[in-house]
C-alpha cells in the first residue's frame, strides 16, 4: 500500500530543521538536575549519618551515662531527622522543576524534526508508533534524569562523605566499605545488561499485544462476520502469554539484583564486626561502624531502580534516534546568494506537473511519469486502482514529497525553489481518516484558522453539512469531542476534516480518500455538500483522489491513472 499523507488536515508548519541530537537526556544533565543531585547527595547522608549515629546513642545509652554527656548525640539524631524530608523535598522540587523544562525543550524540538518527515520517511509506521516515540518514549529518556541521574549522584555524594568519615575513625573499615563499593558497582553492571536484555524482550511482547488488542477492537464487526473472532482472541491470548513470560523472566533480573545488593550490604557488615573486635574504640563507636553498611543501604537500593530506568532511557533514546534522524523527503533549492523566489499568496497558484515520478523509498517508482494542470478554481478528480499512485501525486503537490524526476511548477516556478512555508500555507490536506482532537468542537476547527471567529465556524460547519450535529450537540460549540466526549460517525469525522479545509480559506484543497470508509449515499452526500459549499467559492482548487464512483459527475474532469505506464 502506498503511504498516505499526513493526517493533520493542515500543512502550515515550519521549515524542516537539523534532527536534535539524541544521545540520551541521562548522560548531559541541566545544571538544576545536578543541583538536584547533589542536594540528593545531601538527604541520603543525612539518612545514613541517622542510622549510625543513632545506633552509637543507644548503645551508648545503655552505659547509663551522664545525661548530659548524649546532648549531642540526641540533638544531631533530631537534625538528622529533619534535615532529610527536607532536603529530600528540594531535591525533588529543584529535579523535577528542571526535567519539566527539558521535556518541554525536547518535545518541540521533536515536533519541529518531525514535520519535515511526515509522511514520506515514517514508512509503513502506524500512528501509535509515532505517537508513543514523541511521547513515551521521550518522557522515559528524559525521566531518566530524575530517576537515574539524580540517584546516581545522590549515592557517589553520600557514600563518598561515609568512606571519608570512616577512614579518619577506622581505615579498615573504610576498605571494607570501598569493597562493598565496587561490588554494588559491578552489580549495577550485570543488572543493566540483565534488564537491556529483557526489555527488548517484553516491548516487543507488549508491541505485539497493542497490534493484536487494535485489530480486533477496530475489525471486530468483520470478525464476528466471517467467524474470526475465536481465532483472534487465540491471537491475543498467546500474545499475552508471550508478554507474561517476558514479564516474569525481567521481573526475576530485578529481583536478583536486589537480592545481590542485600547480600553485599550483609557480607559488609560481616566483615565489619570481624574487623571491630579488634579495634581500641568504644562500643558506642564499634555500633557506628557496624551499623554503617546498613546506613549506606539506603543509598543503594535506589539504584536497582535506576538501572531499570536507565535501561529505558537508553532504548528509548535509540528509537527516538532512528524516528527523527531520518533525512527529509523535501528539499528547499536556494538560489544565488541563498535567495529564494517568491510565491503570491493572495491568490490561487496555477499548478502545472511535468513529467513528474516519485517514489516514497527510491527502490521503485511509485507515480508517472505524469502530466497534469491544474488551474486556479479548477475541480479535479483523480481515480486509479490502488497502488496506482493517486496518494504519491498528491504529496508531490502537498510539498510532502520531491519528485524523482520532472518538475512541479506553481506560477512557473519549481516548487522546491520556492519557500516550503509558503507553499504549504495555501494547501488545506483532508484525508481518510480526519483526526478528531479530545478537546472541543470549537478547539478542533480553530486549529484550521485560530483567529476564527464563532460566526466563521458555523459557517464553515454548515457548508460542510454539519448543521444537523450542531443542533444534537448539549453544549453546541463547547461540546467536547474524542476520547472522554462525544464520538463521531465515520460520516461526521468526514464532514469536520472538511469543514477545517473551508475555514482555513485556503486556496488548494487536495483531498485524500475522504469517503473512502462510507457508504454510497452518506458518500455521496458528502462530496455533493463539499461542491456545493464550493460554489461560495470559485477560484479554490479542488484535487481529490478517490477509487470510488461517488461524486464524480460534479467534478469539471476526471482523470485515471494508469500503473501499467510506469
């Protein structure tokens, strides 16, 4: 199947722009996450210096001193205390403050790279990939911060308070507590390889359950019809076999890793009380020191966590890399001295296709080579079967797509010389499937036109033959559409897509399939509600591609595209 243009409805974006560099969001920290960290750092020695110092009075209490000779001790158990919910909470408020903005940052960015590629180099990608990359997986990378980042300094900070401390009371100690170090270290190695490992595993089974769970729900009427529904929850019942198994196989990593970390805190401490026997110390100090592997327990157990996230980020940064460092499929040609033509925008473009192929992959020619006029005002029909190229030759036109060979001139002037804003301005894109935003009526016109007025709108709705709707909706305008709020009727989705082309006033309109899912007489009412709303306005293109008999006779030609030709 021939890849479809895209989806927006309107094509008035920016210029395509240099893919952000995608090495994961973990490894170049902003200066608020390692504010963070650091007053992490400080939290979790505050946590620790508790335990110990705590373990040192009460068994210094039990000695029954002189009351007073514990002041100190009780009032730094109380500060101790305190100090850690309290950095603990500016941490979380200087990390999280500082992620935010980062997402904020990379997720325009990713928009902005993702405009230029779409639809031509997303493949044969399906609408939730795209949407779980700039979303999902773009929140795990950045995350990664909060949750890897942060701790890791966090843990390097305290720990290295703990053996600096520890080394100026007991220096053999001290080594135990380094040793411990580089075994939680090397822990966090093999569990990040563990869990990079596993992962894979269970985002395919859990890729695999989305694909199935959408094809049943979406063809559950022709299932049911054919008998293939059975067969399909077979599908799906193995499918999430699968993803249980591989949700068990990555749950027991972590818990090996965890139980490692245990297991090396309690040879610690061990090791300490073999070493504290001999020591010239008090027993109030020989619990500080035996204590101190628990104490610094609290610093390393986040970490299994960390890798865990850190596993995510790194994934996530690598599909993030291979969706948005794609090369663009249009190009802007430049003349002399980085001057580009100009094209007007005050009226409808005479558009002229000489000769024109494309190809969505350049392995093969998709489209033409092709002729075609198409003057200001002009009502054309394009029909073919599929495969034909009906949808390539509407993205050459659309500026999602340079031709192979040929040229496309509007006014006489190649198109990739001209500015890709300019062209895209003028060209208004309905396609099969109009996407239907959860925000309100009025929201989702207004992304067409933002300066619309309410007047406008209904106008615009009522030419698009949605005066009925109006009328049903509780809340008129307000009414909230998509998920959480009314749905629409294959018909209406139709009719709204239209409806944002007639309000955006632009002067191109291409039309991709738009009746392709209904039936004859809702199709036809939707095309003959589309011209009639035309005749308001004369000198607008209309291009539509179609494989269906609906509508034809109101279009001044039609023309069918042949494969054989290519």
């Amino acid at each position: 199947m021939t890849p479809a243009p895209s989806d927006s409805g309107l094509l008035d974006r920016p210029a395509p722009v240099a893919p952000a560099q995608h090495t994961p969001a973990v490894w170049r920290p902003s200066a608020g996450i390692v504010r963070g960290g650091l007053l992490g750092g400080i939290a979790t020695a505050a946590g620790m210096a508790l335990t110990a110092t705590s373990g040192w009075l009460i068994v210094r209490a039990s000695e029954q001193p002189v009351i007073l000779t514990l002041l100190t001790a009780i009032v730094a158990v109380r500060a101790f205390g305190m100090a850690r919910p309290v950095f603990r909470y500016w941490e979380r408020l200087t990390s999280h403050d500082a992620a935010l903005a980062t997402l904020a940052a990379r997720r325009t960015a990713a928009y902005d790279a993702l405009i230029p590629l779409t639809p031509a180099r997303l493949g044969r990608r399906r609408r939730s990939d795209v949407l779980t990359g700039v979303v999902d997986d773009l929140t795990d990378e950045v995350d990664a911060q909060v949750r890897v980042t942060v701790p890791v300094i966090s843990t390097l900070v305290a720990c290295g308070l703990v053996l600096a401390l520890t080394a100026l009371v007991a220096l053999p100690v001290a080594g135990i507590l380094l040793a411990l170090a580089v075994v939680v270290a090397g822990t966090c190695v093999v569990a990040l390889r563990l869990e990079s490992r596993s992962l894979t595993e269970l985002l395919d089974a859990r890729a695999e359950v989305t694909r199935v769970s959408e094809l049943t729900t979406s063809q559950a009427g022709e299932l049911r019809a054919v008998g293939g529904w059975d067969t399909a929850l077979g599908w799906l019942d193995r499918a999430q076999e699968h993803l249980a198994r591989a949700t068990r196989r990555l749950s027991a990593g972590r818990a090996l890793a965890s139980a490692a970390f245990l297991l090396a805190v309690g040879a610690a401490v061990a090791g300490i009380v073999l070493v504290v026997r001999d020591l010239d110390v008090g027993a109030p100090v020989k619990a500080l020191l035996v204590l101190t592997p628990v104490a610094v327990s609290e610093a390393i157990t986040p970490l299994v966590d960390a890798m865990r996230a850190l596993a995510r980020a790194e994934g996530s940064a690598a599909r993030i890399a291979a969706l948005l460092g794609l090369t663009p499929a249009v190009r802007e040609t430049r003349g002399p001295g980085g001057t580009a033509p100009t094209l007007a925008t005050d009226r409808p473009p005479h558009i002229e296709l000489v000769g024109v192929t494309a190809s969505w992959t350049g392995d093969r020619q998709d489209v033409g080579p092709i002729d075609l006029v198409l003057a200001p005002g002009s009502r054309t029909a394009l029909i073919g079967s599929n495969g034909s190229g009906k949808s390539t030759l509407l993205a050459v036109i659309a500026r999602h797509l340079d031709p192979t060979a040929g040229r496309c001139l509007w006014d006489g002037t190649d198109v990739t010389t001209l500015p890709l804003d300019d062209v895209r301005g003028l060209v208004a894109l309905v396609d099969d499937e109009p996407h239907v935003f959860a925000t309100t009526l009025r929201q989702n016109l207004l992304l067409a036109a933002p300066s619309a007025t309410d007047d406008d709108i209904r106008e615009a709705l009522d030419r698009a033959g949605l005066t009925r709707l109006i009328r049903a909706l509780p809340d008129r305008l307000d009414t909230v559409l998509g998920a959480g709020g009314r749905g629409l009727s294959g018909g209406e989705r139709a009719r709204l897509g239209i409806a944002r082309a007639l309000l955006s006033g632009r002067p191109v309109v291409l039309l991709d399939e738009p009746v392709a899912h209904l039936d004859p007489p809702t199709a036809t009412a939707v095309i003959t509600d589309l011209m009639r709303a035309e005749h308001a306005d004369p000198t607008r293109t209309i291009l539509m591609v179609t494989h269906r008999p609906e509508g034809l006779d109101l279009f001044d030609r039609v023309i069918t595209l042949d494969p054989a030709r290519r």
